[in-house]
C-alpha cells in the first residue's frame, strides 16, 4: 500500500526523532548505515522532507538533521501524505477508473474497509508512539537490533 519512498520516509524520521531526544542531530550517511538504505536515495528522501516542512536541517559541522517540532504532533498520516498524497485512499484495489459506493469493483467493500481502518490508524498514531515502542524494546526500524 505505502510506497517504497514512504516506508523509507517513516523509517528515517522515526531515527531522526529518536536521534533528536537524545539532543543529536543525524546526518545522511548516518541514516542509511543504521536503516541500512541507499545513501543516494535517502538523501533525495530526507531533502524532500525538509523542502516540505516536515524535518529541518543544520549544514557544517555539528549539522544535520531534526525535528523541528514534537514527535508527538507529526502524524504519520502526515508523513504518508507529504510524500505521497492520500491517492492510496481513494484509488481501486483493481484499478477501475469508475470504482465507487454506487459502481462498486468486486473487492471494493473489502478494500475500502482496509482503507479506512490503515487511514485511522495513521491519523491517531504519531511518530513519538512509533519511537516509544522502539525505545521499549517492543518495535524495531534496523536490522542491525538483535532479536530478544
């Protein structure tokens, strides 16, 4: 559903914000060794994010990346829709131009109840909670965590 762009978007910020608590700020490089994502792509990623008000940055040293408001407020449903647009909730499953409630495709009631609970799910959760559950021990965002 979400798109590989966004997935890595969410990933990066969730490690910014988490960088952020502890006073750091995170660099490109640093993002995409630890989340183990192309360097050159995250860049274009992370730029984005700045371009569109979603994270700051800081060049020189002692720069880089980080939030420039609480976790606790940027949505991730605003993070899936600052860097690709709330299509995904609207669109057919099937990808009938005509797909609606009055001329329905044949998953469109399954694929809408999906839609809508995936939607609440983004608009109630924020990044901070994705960091609490990482920071318990309960989530992981790298591959380089070992398994309990």
């Amino acid at each position: 559903m979400l798109s590989k762009t966004t997935e890595y978007a969410l990933r990066a910020i969730v490690y910014i914000a988490i960088q952020d608590a502890l006073g750091l700020k995170t660099g490109i490089k640093e993002v995409a060794k630890e989340l183990e994502l192309p360097m050159h792509f995250i860049g274009k990623i992370l730029q984005d994010m700045v371009r569109k008000g979603l994270i700051a940055s800081i060049k020189g040293p002692g720069g880089g990346f980080f939030l420039h408001r609480p976790a606790a407020e940027i949505s991730i449903l605003e993070v899936v829709q600052t860097i690709d647009g709330l299509e995904a909730f609207r669109k057919c499953g099937m990808g009938m131009k005509q797909c609606s409630d009055l001329h329905p495709c044949p998953l469109h009631d399954e694929i809408k109840a999906y839609r809508e609970h995936l939607l609440r799910v983004f608009k109630s959760r924020t990044v901070q909670d994705l960091v609490d559950g990482i920071n318990t021990g309960k989530y992981f965002i790298t591959n380089l965590q070992e398994e309990v």
